[in-house]
C-alpha cells in the first residue's frame, strides 16, 4: 500500500490525526480575516464589471503584427475609455471598450483599423448593451436564492438542520471569498464568471455533504455510551475522510488549472479563462470551508444541545475517575482522546507502543 493511502486507512481508523475542532478558533479567526478583507475591497475597490454588464463594443481584429499593449493604446485613443485586448489562440486580438453607442462603435472601428494597418471590413464589431448582462445578474441571483433553499431543505431533512445551517455558511464564506479576489486583483467579472460561481456550489456542497454522512453514521445513537464526545467523533469524521477530500479536491483543481493556465493564458480562450479562474478559486475555497468551517459549525451547533452536554459531562467524569484510580481507558477511549498525536503511547498494561 502507498504511503498515502496506508494514511488515509490510519486517519481512518483514528489512529492519527489532527484536531481541527479543538483548533476551531484558529481556522474560524483565519476565515473572518479573509472575509472582512474580502468585504472590504469589495466596498473599497468594487468589481471590475465586464462588457456584458456595463455594455460597450467587441471588436474582433485579423492577425496582425500590432501587440496587445500596441492595441490597447490604440483603443484607448480612438475611444477615450478603458479597453481590455486580449490575443486569441489564432493570433487575433479581442478588444474591449466599454461605454460606446453604435456611432462611437463605427467611429473606433475606423480608427482602429487605420492605426493597425488592416481593413475596416476585416474587424468584426458587435455591440452590447448593459441590459442584457443585468437580466443575466438576476437570473443568476435567482438562480442562486433557490439553490441555496434547496440546500438547507435537503440537507434538513437528510442530515438536521445544525448540518444545513453549517453548509449553508459554508457555502457563503466561499462565494464571498472568491468575489473578494476578484476585487482584489481587479479580475473581469463575465458571464463566464457567473457560470464558474454557480459551479463552485455543487462541488464545494460535495466536500461537506460527504463529512456530513460520516459524521451521521459515526454519531448514532451516541447518547447510550460513554466513551466518545460529539466533537471527537467530529474530528475523527474529518480526518477520516481528509484523504478523500484532498484526492477530490487536487483532481478537479488539475484540469481547471490546465483550463487557467494553458487554455486561458497560453491559447488566450476568454470566456474559459473567465469560467477556469473562478472555478479554480472556488475549488480551493470549497476544501477548506468542508473541513475548517463547516463541520467544526456543526460539533459548535451540537455541542449546545442539552443531551449533548450530558453526554460530555459524562465522559469526562468517566476519564477522571479512571485517572484519579490509576486505571487504563479502554484502547478506543485512548485513539480517541489522542487522536492528534503522532508518536509513542501507552497502553492497556502500562508498556510503550509506538504508531506508524
């Protein structure tokens, strides 16, 4: 067996591992920070909206020995606005120029043809208007209002509603982390990117759901025993699935990142970039919120709960009880208990055991 997966049986078993809910507040006060830097360059800097939301032209030029910086300031001239030129796969450029009417789009095209040394008939102009990415906007924020009340429906009646709260921030805490990027760097906002947001959903849901399912079946009945507390039956449902979860999350980011970096930044392919770049953003955000964010929300969420509570009373009386007579935990109480220790320990009879 690999080393990875001899880990993956070991996380598993419990065996080994990390405590991220007793380290909850570390990874909690790490998301709040990139949130509120998030919120903040939103406010601060705003989004850089795409032609289809602010409307403008496309002009779509031959192969030609004009550069994109060439181009831009020829666009930039010709048009005193903005402009974004970016070069296709075929070496032609795609430039941008928002806030023009159908006569500044013929008056542009004109001059842009005669700055670069082409035919005016050879430059393809299309004109948008900013009405069509508005309706775009709000079918996707209808869109996106429906799939999270889904969510929290199924996942309330699948799993309990602490669960569907949880994902429900979760996925919050991703959208708003990748939009705050997006402001940051100053990245376009498309239609592609509104696509690659909506995506991130499914995939970031997916993380979280198979967590969820884990921690249901490990937490069953868990009230008629005394050997675990809900949160350390939480930390063992993440480290339990952490391989899983890290093997799914590096095989989507692998072909988005090809999509990014390859198909976008080498081929110049506009709306896959816009579509990858969200997505691959998203991904990473998606794996962390399902094991930092989600799953600690929801041993938080649980912990509150009256039988819970007893539940660990209990536990822990039977623990010190059992240290102040001097006697062993039982084996399982012991994995348990140290879960995040990688090393020596002692067992049943006193003698050094050594793990992995």
């Amino acid at each position: 067996m690999s080393k990875l997966g001899d880990l993956g049986a070991r996380l598993h078993r419990g065996e080994v591992g990390y405590d991220f809910i007793g380290n909850r507040k570390i990874w909690y006060g790490l998301s709040i920070l990139i949130t509120i830097t998030a919120i903040v360059a939103l406010a601060v800097r705003g989004l850089n909206m795409g032609i289809e939301f602010q409307g403008g032209a496309v002009f779509t030029t031959p192969k030609s020995e004009v550069s994109v910086s060439q181009a831009q300031e020829y666009a930039e001239e010709a048009s005193g606005h903005d402009a974004i030129v970016q070069q296709l796969g075929n070496g032609s450029l795609r430039i941008q120029v928002g806030g023009l009417d159908t006569a500044q789009s013929d008056q542009v095209r004109a001059e842009l043809a005669k700055d670069m040394n082409v035919p005016e008939d050879k430059i393809a102009a299309e004109l948008v208007g900013p009405s069509w990415g508005e309706q775009i906007a709000n079918k996707a924020w209808t869109g996106l209002g429906v799939f999270m009340i889904l969510v929290v429906i199924y996942l309330a009646i699948a799993f309990e509603w602490r669960m569907a709260v949880a994902a429900l921030i979760a996925l919050i805490h991703d959208l708003t982390i990748t939009v705050g990027i997006y402001s940051l760097v100053g990245f376009e906002v498309t239609v592609g990117t509104v696509i690659g947001l909506l995506t991130i959903l499914g995939y970031s849901l997916y993380d979280t759901v198979v967590v969820f399912d884990s921690l249901k079946e490990q937490t069953k009945d868990i009230t008629k025993q005394t050997r675990f507390t809900y949160s350390e039956l939480a930390n063992r449902s993440i480290n339990g699935t952490l391989v899983r979860s890290i093997n799914t999350t590096v095989v989507a980011l692998l072909p988005v990142a090809g999509l990014l970096f390859i198909g976008g930044g080498v081929l110049g392919a506009g709306m896959l970039n816009d579509i990858s770049l969200s997505l691959f953003v998203g991904l990473a955000a998606g794996a962390y919120s399902s094991i930092f964010i989600a799953t600690p929300l929801v041993a938080d969420l649980k912990e509150r709960d009256p039988a819970i509570k007893a539940l660990k009373k209990r536990v822990l009386a039977k623990r010190a009880s059992a240290a102040a007579k001097g006697e062993p935990l039982d084996a399982a109480d012991e994995l348990t208990a140290e879960a995040a220790v990688v090393g020596p320990r002692v067992g049943r009879h006193g003698a050094q055991e050594h793990r992995g």
